[in-house]
C-alpha cells in the first residue's frame, strides 16, 4: 500500500518551520532574485533539497522580508541580507547537521518515496532517429526548471538515456538530483509502483482530462515534436509502458495552437495539477506562447469566417466568444483578420 505524504517541498518546509518555531527564515546561500522572488519558499525548499542545505540559528542574521507566505493561518516571512529585521532561523550553505535545528534530510523525509508523480522523458534511438536532439535537450533543461516550480528534481526522469546523453545533462544543467537512467520507461516506473501512467501525445485518440491530470501516477511525454506525421511513433511511445493511457492536451476540442514542447507540456500538467485543480484548458492558455496564440487565433478566423458575396467577413461577436478563452487583444482579432483577407464587421 502507497504512503500518503506531502508531494510539494514548500508544504514540507512549512511543516518543519511550523515543528522548530521558525515564521523567520532568513537565507544565505546565493540565489536568483527572480525566482527567489517569484517562487519563494518554494525556491528555497528545492534549493535546500538539492545542495543540501541546513537550518541554524544565527543571532547575528539581519534581513528583508522578500516574501511572505500563509500556512495554516500563520505567515511566514522569508528574508534576504541587507535589512534590519532579525529572523527566527537561517539557512546556510556552510552548517553542519550537527549544529543544524533542521536539516534538509527532515524535508525530503516528508515528500513522497518514490517520488510521485513522475515526468518521464524518454530518449530512445526513436526519438534521437526522428527529433532535433539539441532542441530536447534545451527542452530537458527548461524541464528542470518547471518541475522546481511545483516539485523538485526526483519527480523529472530520463529514460534510456546512455553515457553521452547523461553526461552532457550533467554538464549543462547545473547541480541537479533528477533521474537519468538507460532503463526503459516500463521498468523504471514498475519499480515506482506507478500504476496509472497517463502518455501524452498529440496524436492520441482521446484527449486529456481533469481525473488524468489529478490522479495520475506518472506521466510519460513523447517529446517527438512532428510525430503526428510519423506513422507508428505513437504506438511506439504507447509501448514503452503497456499499461499506460494514451492521451493529448487539447484546448477547446483542438490540438492547434497548444504548446507541445516537452517543458511546456509538463508546465501545462503541473500547473493543471497544483494551480488550476484540473482545468487543463486555462493551464493551457496560461502556457501557450505568443506564436501559438496567434496560430490559433488564425485557424478560429479561418473557420468561423462567413461569406457575403464573394467576400468573406467575420461577426465582431466572434473576437467576445474568443476571448473569453484565448489571450487575445481586439488588436489581434483584427490585425490576424485583415492578414488572412477576413473582413471584420
């Protein structure tokens, strides 16, 4: 039987901050302002997690608030140097366990064993045959950074992947605990006991929904960017894990326009999953990139166009449906419209 445990590290940071009395936590080690400032706790959980930081007491700390966060009814504030409010606590690259009041063990013990659910990215010859592999390997580094916006490094793995591929994640992406492996998907996640395995890819035969999203042990994502047109690769991918469902991201009952970059599919889920408590179409819309916004704006033109005469024309009531769901300005509506010879009325 599966252990119910805390699968995002900021929920298990704030349980170990809650069990120490720390609601002032200043940070030490370097970081990035902007996802400091952006993620915040989550930020520093996944940091303390992957370089293995601690929490001591440092009487002499005095900080910023940068961030602040309600738990449980209590706030939490997360400091930064140069400022005069003293925290409760720190975190520092350079304490020992001994003289920690936490540890970054303390937060790991309460995230999910296995981790759970799991992103897998599979780099088998199929996919090294038929996609740009300089261009995955971008997309596996993006990746990267998405899971740390919901979960942490275990929650991202590389299947089949060998030497060369897992030697230049390495190199690239920094100080990392994602897993890279040159088993197959069908042996890494029977190991993980992932029972419900949702494959996402864009030619499958029925599209993703809510309860996937929510209840899916582990998702399997093709990264096979023109596979639509590769007759077998979808079959292909549905093998690698036997018992997996096979499903595609669509947005108002069509694939076009909808991102399909490996990192953007697993933005869409995470935040489908953690943010939007299912709704995959608002996940969706939220991650599309400009280019994909106007793709799709131009194929809704194209099809709600009607004619007068010999001259197509588009009703103004169009641009109030569309944008209700697509992140349109009139702007584009019109300018998209004119492009493609539709007469706006």
């Amino acid at each position: 039987m599966k252990i119910a445990h805390i699968e995002r590290p900021v929920i298990a940071l704030f349980e170990v901050l809650v069990n120490r009395g720390v609601y002032r936590l200043g940070f030490k080690p370097f970081y990035e302002p902007r996802k400091l400032e952006n993620l915040g706790f989550q930020y520093v959980a996944v940091e303390m997690l992957v370089n293995e930081h601690n929490i001591v007491y440092d009487p002499a700390y005095r900080g910023k608030v940068v961030k602040e966060d309600n738990y449980k009814g209590a706030i939490f504030k997360l400091l930064v140097r140069d400022g005069d409010m003293k925290s409760d606590a720190t975190i520092s690259h350079k304490s020992s366990t001994t003289k920690a009041i936490a540890t970054w063990r303390e937060v790991a013990e309460l995230l999910p064993t296995p981790p759970l659910p799991l992103f897998v990215i599979d780099i088998s010859p199929i996919s090294q045959e038929i996609a740009d592999i300089a261009s995955i390997r971008v997309q596996i580094e993006e990746s990267i950074d998405k899971i740390r916006e919901c979960l942490w490094d275990p929650h991202l793995a590389i299947t089949s992947a060998d030497k060369s591929m897992a030697e230049w994640i390495q190199s690239v992406a920094g100080k990392n605990k994602i897993i890279i492996t040159s088993s197959k998907p069908s042996e890494l996640l029977w190991s993980m006991d992932a029972d419900r395995v949702t494959i996402i890819r864009q030619d499958a035969p029925h599209p993703l929904t809510p309860n996937d999203v929510l209840s899916s042990d582990a998702f399997l994502i093709s990264g096979v960017q023109d596979s639509i047109s590769k007759p077998g690769v979808g079959r292909f991918y549905d093998n690698l894990v036997p018992w997996g469902v096979p499903r595609r991201a669509e947005l108002r009952g069509s694939i076009v326009g909808v991102p399909d970059r490996i990192n953007k599919m697993i933005e869409i889920i995470l935040k489908a999953r953690y943010k939007y408590g299912g709704d995959i179409e608002k996940a969706i819309a939220t991650s599309m990139t400009r280019k994909d916004v106007m793709t799709r704006l131009y194929s809704e033109i194209l099809k709600r166009a009607e004619k007068s005469g010999k001259e197509p024309y588009i009703d103004m009531e169009v641009y109030y449906d569309l944008v209700k769901w697509l992140p349109i300005t009139k702007e584009d509506f019109i300018n998209v419209a004119g492009r493609v010879g539709v007469k706006v009325k």
